[in-house]
C-alpha cells in the first residue's frame, strides 16, 4: 500500500526497510521459541521484554502510516487558515497515537465522528453509532474497541437482524441443554462470551420489541439469564450498536422502546455518506487500489481519465463497501489498465449516452490532467472513443460497415475499439432495442 502524506516525501519510500528489519526480529523470536528444548525463567523475561519492544517499535510506524492521504503531484499552494484545520485536527489523532484500521482524510464531519469516538473510548458508556449502509459502522465500532481499556478482550460482533425471532434470546444469552427442541448441549450466548470486552449489536434497530425488553434489563443490571435457566449470570460487557434506521423517529412511533433508545445512544456517532465527503474518494480509490493488488498480488490497476472522473462523481448508494467492493472488481478483471467497460453492468454508462456527451467528458477529463501534455493526450483519446461510438451507433455496430465508412483497415478498427474497451455488441444491441420499440 502506498501511503502518503501531503507536502512531504512519500513514507513508502523509507518504510519497507524499517519493516523489513522488524520482521526479521520477529522471525529470529519465533525461532528462538519453536526450537527451544526448555526455558528458564530469565530467558523468558528476556524474550517477554523483547517481544514488548518489537510491539512498540511496529505501533511508532503503524500509528504513522494507517493514515493516508492523496498524494500531490505539485507542491500545494499556500491555503488560508480556515482551510488548514481540519488537516490540523487530523494531525492531533496521529499525534495522539490514534489507532484507526483504514484511512480518512480532512472532511470535517468524519473528523468529528472520530474525535467523539477518542473521548468515548476510555471508558464504558453505550455508544450508538448511526449512518447509511457501507459506511464502516462496524470498523468504527472496532476503532472505539481498540482505542479503549478492553483492548486486548473479547470483541463480538452480533447482526440483530440476522437472526431469526425464536433464536434471538438464545443467540444473545445462551441456553440450557433440553431447554427446547435441537438444545442438545448448554451453551453460552454472545453477552457471556463477550464478557470483559466489548458487544457490537449491528442493525439493532431490527431487534423485535420483546428482545428490546431484555436488551434493557441487561443495560440497567448487567445481569442475564440463560434460555431455561434460572440463574442469573453476572456480565460486563461494554456495548456499542450500530444503525442505519432513525431510531428516534421509530421510538415516537413505538417500533423500538424510547427508554432503551436513550440507554444505548449515551454517546451518539453519526457517519457520514460517502456522496457527503466526496473529497475523500480519490484517498479510498488509491487505498482500496493498493489493498486489492496486495491481495491478488498484482501491481495496482491504472485507471483512465474518464473511469476515474465516474468513480469521483458517483453517488454510491452502497458507499465505502460500495467503492471497495468496486476497485476489487476492477483490479479483478482489467489488465494493466481498467475502463468504464469494467464496470458492473448495472451502473456502467450507456454508450449513446457517451456519444452524446463525448465533448464534456473530454472536458472533465482534461481539467483532471495534472499536465499540459497529458491533457492534450486525454482530450485526443476521448475525441477518439466519442468518433467510435458515434460511428458504431450509426451502422448498429457492424465493424465491417464502420471500416468502410471511415476508408480504414477492418484490423485496424478492430484494434482502436480494443484500445478504448469499446464492444460492437453493445451497439448492436442497442440497435435491436430500438428497432423492438418501434
């Protein structure tokens, strides 16, 4: 993964060296472990304090380089003071050892959730955390875990809206054995194993009104019963929910129990949709890039001037999973350089569409240039690809006619389309729909 940080030289360039030696320690510890016969006392001590500081030395560069931030091809200008705080508030997580799994940038709204999330950590009050599907609910949830005293305890993650009515109360508190049907064994339920830690409830606004019951009881007493059981069982567990429902507005229509709603949203965390921080998606497009060539183990896939400015522009109603799932996808089945083609079907612009708006896409693409030649080289591919498509709709996508019509060689036709991922079978069948409509 490629990290940067604005204004200065690119930490990669020094980082892979410094990791590099912390995993050759971590090898010779390992070794000295496995092929150890017996160890006195002393020689543990020794290995104890030594693992200890290799934990160290890999949280001084993981605290500084988990956060990542598009890099600047040219120094960037002098900005007002204004403009300059939210880098700042930034800066102050970094400096303060924040540990966050991912990467964020400068939006203000972000920052603020994360800033609530540091001051909420500490300690053991409920958190509820709320914001549109895909927006890393539950990664927050593991941050608040991280960055709180129950760090190296249990974290169980539990999706209310996955299980069934009749298996809820078991799911949660456990069982005795023959307490119904199928209970051939006793078993513990989440809160007991999550005991010491933390419990993440996710879509708890699809808990159903009597496990909403229960739910409050075990906030107000820390106290649960198993399912045919008459003994209580202490629990301390820290719980953090999350939600992508209005959990106020469904407590005023009595669909979820206002008391409880009160209980769990002590500290509220509200996230952002990825459309409301779009100044973040160049950050996650090369983050997810990189993530996604690491686990194919491929270098990152380039992406053209005009797939990049549909992935800067586009809604995501799925958000950050969305994106993610999508930069996957096109570091999956594009070669050295990925298109709008590769694009899922369903959200992939339409070719006439693109015929019509050749001229503003060549503009957006060009103001994205970060050179005189390379938007030259942009507008001249986009007026290129606009010429193709305009041509193929007109002969309804046969290759043959187009050669014909533009007096060029059938190969040498066949061979542009392929340089633009342009297919003749979409404006083929763009063709016979029209021909069905009429």
């Amino acid at each position: 993964m490629k990290l940067y940080n604005q204004g200065a030289t690119p930490v990669s360039v020094t980082s892979p060296v410094s990791f590099a030696g912390l995993i050759e320690k971590i090898e010779i510890l390992r070794s000295t472990l496995r092929w150890a016969s017996k160890l006195d006392r002393p020689e543990i001590e020794k290995l104890l304090k030594q693992a200890t500081t290799l934990r160290d030395e890999v949280m001084g560069l993981s605290h500084k380089e988990r956060f990542v931030q598009a890099a600047s091809a040219e120094a960037a200008p002098p900005q007002p003071e204004v403009e300059r705080l939210p880098r700042e508030r930034r800066q102050a997580l970094m400096e303060r050892s924040f540990i966050f799994e991912g990467t964020f940038g400068d939006n203000p709204r972000l920052l603020e959730a994360l800033e609530i999330a540091e001051k909420a950590a500490p300690t053991d009050l409920p958190v509820l955390i709320d914001g549109e599907s895909g927006t890393g609910k539950e990664l927050m949830a593991k941050v608040i875990h991280a960055n709180g005293a129950r760090t190296d305890k249990p974290f169980i993650s539990v999706n209310c809206g996955a299980i069934p009515d009749s298996l809820l109360e078991s799911e949660l508190f456990g069982h005795k054995k023959g307490a119904f049907t199928g209970a051939s064994n006793d078993r513990r339920g989440k809160f007991e194993s999550a005991h010491a830690g933390t419990i993440f409830l996710d879509e708890i606004g699809e808990l159903p009104l009597t496990g909403q019951v229960k739910l409050l009881r075990v906030l107000e007493a820390h106290e649960i019963q198993r399912v045919g059981s008459d003994e209580i069982i202490t629990v301390d567990a820290r719980i953090v929910a999350a939600t992508n429902k209005d959990l106020r507005r469904m407590s005023q229509a009595g669909t979820f129990r206002e008391d409880l709603f009160y209980r769990l949203s002590v500290i509220h965390v509200s996230l952002p949709a990825l459309r409301e921080r779009r100044d973040e998606i160049p950050l996650l497009v090369s983050f997810f890039s990189d993530e996604a060539a690491g686990m194919l183990r491929r270098a990152p896939v380039r992406l053209t001037p005009r797939l990049r400015d549909f992935l800067l522009h586009y809604d995501y109603p799925g958000n950050i999973r969305e994106l993610r799932n999508l930069l996957y996808r096109l570091s999956c089945l594009a070669g050295d350089t990925a298109d709008l083609p590769h694009l899922p079907q369903d959200i992939r612009p339409k070719p006439a569409a693109l015929a019509v708006v050749g001229n503003g896409a060549c503009g957006a693409d060009a103001a994205m240039a970060t050179s005189l030649s390379e938007a030259k080289r942009a507008a001249s591919d986009e007026a290129e690809r606009a010429f193709l498509e305009r041509g193929l709709q007109e002969v309804g996508g046969t290759v043959a006619e187009l050669a014909r019509r533009f007096d060029m060689n059938r190969s040498h036709v066949q061979m542009l389309l392929k340089k633009h991922g342009i297919h003749s079978k979409d404006f083929r069948a763009s063709r016979q729909a029209d021909g069905g409509k009429g």
